[in-house]
C-alpha cells in the first residue's frame, strides 16, 4: 500500500508527546500530522505526560522514534529523565530520541550530550525534520 | 535482519514487555522468522485463560474512553490487561497517526497494563491475521483480558473483531436512523450491544430502536444463530464511569454462556480453521504470482487472450501447471515485504 512497503522497508514507527504541564500541543500536532504525511506510523500520546509514561509507551509500541514537545523550560530535568528510563529498558540504544520546542542554546549542547539526537527549534523546517528521521531512525 | 527468536520467547515468557513489544513488531512487519516465533508461542496461548473481547463502533462513539473504564475495572480486579487497538491508515502516504493512546495514558502507570497501536497498514486482509497473532503473544505473555479496539465501519475491521470472543458493539445515542442502516455484519457479530454516552437526548430512543431491530433479526427467516444468548444492550457513560459494572457483568455473562454451550470451543476450532486457510492460500499466492512471472507476466498472458492465440482457461491452466510448491514452501518464512501489500 505504502511506499515504506513497496521498497521491502519497515514502516518508521515514532511516539510523539507532550511532557509535563504545558498545554500548547499546536507543535506536537503539526509535526505528528507531517510525519504521517511522510509515511512514518506516529503514535500520538497527547499532553501532560510524565517521563515514564513516555518510556513505557516508547516501550510497549515499539518506536524508532520518540519526539518530545516542550515549551515550558522543565527540559533540564525531564529529558534526562526519559534518557534514563529508556536506558534502564535497554531501549535507548535503538530509539532516536528527538526535542521540539524552546530550547536555549546553551541547554542544547548538554542536552546532546546526553543522548538527544537533536533540538529542533521554533522556525524549524518541517522537512528539515522528517528527513533528519529519515536518515538517523534506528534500523 | 534476522530475529533473536529465543532471546525473544524467553524474555516474553519471563514478563518482559519490550521483548512482547519487538515480538509484535515482528509480526506487524512480517520480518523473516517471525512465524517460527509465532509458532513457539502457540504452546502457552491458551485460549482459556485469556478472555478476548472485542470493541467496535463508530469513530466517535466513545471507544477508547470506555475502553479505559474497562481496563481499570479488570485491573480493580487484578487481572492483566492487554490492548490492540486498531486505526486504519492514511491511504495516500502509508502513514497514519494513531491517536488512542492518548486516552489511555490515566490507567498506564501500571505494569499490568500493555498497550499497543496498530495500524491498517498495507495489509489488507492481513491486518485480522497480524491482530489475531498479537492477541496469541499477549496470552502467551500472560494477560488475562486483552482488548481488540477497531473502528467498525469495513469489512477489514469486521474481520479483525473476529479475533475475539466477546464482542462489543457501541451505539452512540443519537444514531437514530443510523441504527437501522447498522450493517449486517456488524450486527451479527455483536455479542453485547452498549448505548454511550447515555446521559445525551436520543439514548433512549436508540435502546428502543435496538431492541426493535434485534426482535426483527430474531424473528426474521434464516438460522438461528443466537446460539442461547440473547443479545443484551446496556447503556453506559464512560466519561463518568457510569454502567461499567454491568458491562463487565454481561462480559462475564457471555463468557460463561461460550463455556456453557461449547461456543469457546468452537469458536477457537473455526478460528484456527480459518487461520491455517489463510496461511495456505498466502503461500499459495506467492506461488502463483512467480508462475505467473515465469508465464511472461499477466499482462502478457492477457494479452494472449486478447489476441486470439489462448482462451482464459487455457491460459489459467497453463499458470498452474507452470505453479511449483517449493515457491510457496519457501515463501512461509520468507514473506516479508510483497506480502504485506498484497490484496485480498
């Protein structure tokens, strides 16, 4: 039916999701409505999760892909977090964890450091993003 | 790639839920080796032990809200739950967004509780045998209740509640003459009808109109294929929780009266009788279509018709006869991509 298919390739599976008590979803909702229109198969959790309802449900749906939304400057703390779980679930080795939203410049780095694959600021290109998935999705 | 099988099967018998997460992803991707994983989970699915109920209606009927009401019923009761939620995908690109989890997020701080999204993708016809292998290897994980959310408006979706052994058929309250356009094949296999969102204007009216239609299948001419059980409709409102007791009684219920009438059993035997069918007529057409190619391709068969030189019995003779069953032996493991686009 797909192209994914077509090309004998697994259909890329991402979890998007909004962390913590920031209730500006318009991001999430763009982006999860673009990667469909990619042909990736996104699981979309909504608002007002904690980190370890984003590991787990990274976990029991099996995604490549978990991008967090976050606006609300808590990224320091729960990012981390949601590292941690999916390390602990053995799961960070193959999941491409990407950050949408505002980030400061200075916070990127460590975030990187840390195990984000990248931060995707406001303005982003929306291509710039679905083929960052595409070339850096765990196969 | 190749599938860690044993790592897999063990790792999913000891409760470990990425390795059920990764053995379902096997079987949504139909990756090389996954029917000998399947297969090695056959042994410990006991279709006993797990009550398979099915949920359908249309979208917007309030599906994964009761859903979640359910889960923490039976979690009230300490069994395990495990849910398939099915959502077609998006026709055009082959992607989808499947948003149910968003309701379910409350109940998920609970290890007890397994969760997966599942997309129409590409398979068509397939999707009911991919659900039916997933609900094997959450039985064979051990969940006592697994849920099969769809949304009923197709054929394929028709075909994935079949899976299940309960099934639950919502009606939002305003359907009006929606009730009387209900299709056929939802209706017969609905086991327990449920009016949501009951505390809207028009639920009662579409309890009445139910009750109608259901005396009419009853007293219409054909079989009877009521089997004992007489079809009860409740009405909940899931958003309050309200009525979800009954419904998990009338579950019960219909369980017991599948235990009691032997229907469990021969559910499972149609069940499996349709599943090894499937599996054969899916290797018979990877078969047919390398005959085919070795015909020169259909166009050109047809092509021949056209022209006069062959008739199209002669021409489908000749495809089987070029038919080798090696190609359909080989293809029972090795199935991956061209059989996950095929059309039924």
């Amino acid at each position: 039916m797909g192209a994914q298919q077509e090309h004998g390739q697994e259909t890329i599976r991402c979890l998007i999701a909004k962390v913590g008590l920031d209730g500006h979803d318009r991001g999430a909702q763009v982006i999860a409505r673009a990667f469909r229109d990619a042909g990736f198969e996104v699981i979309y959790s909504g608002l007002h999760n904690a980190p370890e309802d984003i590991v787990r449900a990274a976990v029991q749906e099996d995604v490549d892909v978990v991008g967090v939304s976050i606006l609300s400057g808590a990224h320091n703390t729960v990012i981390p977090e949601i590292l941690d779980g999916l390390e602990a679930e053995n799961a960070l080795e193959d999941t491409l964890l990407i950050v949408g939203g505002v980030v400061p410049d200075e916070d990127i780095e460590d975030l990187k450091a840390a195990g984000v694959a990248e931060v995707f600021g406001p303005g982003t290109d929306l291509d710039t993003t679905i083929e960052f998935v595409r070339e850096n999705a765990p196969r | 790639m190749s599938l860690p099988t044993e790592t897999l099967v063990e790792g999913l018998l000891a409760g470990e839920q990425r390795a059920l997460a990764r053995t379902i992803s096997a079987i949504e991707n139909r990756t090389e080796g996954y029917r000998d994983l399947v297969a090695r989970l056959y042994e410990h699915a006991d279709p006993n032990e797990t009550a398979v109920i099915g949920v359908t209606g249309s979208p917007g009927s309030g599906k994964s809200t009761l859903v979640e009401e359910l889960i923490a019923a039976y979690r009230g009761r300490d069994l395990d739950v495990g849910v398939i939620a099915v959502d077609p995908s998006s026709p055009y690109s082959g992607g989808a967004v499947l948003g149910d989890r968003i309701r379910v997020s409350s109940t998920m701080e609970d290890s007890g509780v397994f969760f997966r999204s599942m997309s129409a993708r590409g398979a068509l016809g397939g999707l009911s045998t991919a659900a039916t292998e997933a609900v094997r290897a959450l039985s064979a994980f051990g969940m006592d209740v697994v849920f099969l959310e769809t949304v009923g408006t197709g054929q394929n979706e028709i075909d994935v509640v079949r899976a299940a052994d309960s099934v639950l058929l919502l009606v939002p309250p305003d359907a009006g003459d929606v009730v009387q356009t209900l299709k056929a094949g939802v209706l017969e296999i609905a086991d327990i009808f449920v009016v949501n969102k009951a505390d809207l204007d028009g639920a009662e009216r579409t309890v009445h109109e139910l009750e109608d239609m259901l005396r009419m299948a009853n007293e219409g001419p054909g079989p009877d294929r009521s089997d004992g059980w007489e079809k009860p409709i409740l009405t909940t409102v899931a958003t309050e929780g309200e009525g979800i007791d009954d419904l998990v009684g009338a579950l019960e219920d219909h369980r017991s009266h599948l235990r009691a009438s032997g229907g469990l059993a021969s559910a499972a035997t149609e069940r499996t009788a349709a599943e090894v069918r499937t599996l054969v007529e899916d290797d018979l057409e990877t078969a047919i279509a390398a005959a085919i190619d070795r015909r020169g391709g259909m166009d050109a068969i047809a092509e021949s018709v056209l022209d006069g030189s062959a008739d199209p019995y002669s021409a489908a003779r000749e495809i089987i006869e070029a038919m080798d069953l090696e190609d359909a032996l080989e293809a029972g493991d090795t199935h991956a991509a061209q059989d996950a686009r095929r059309r039924p």
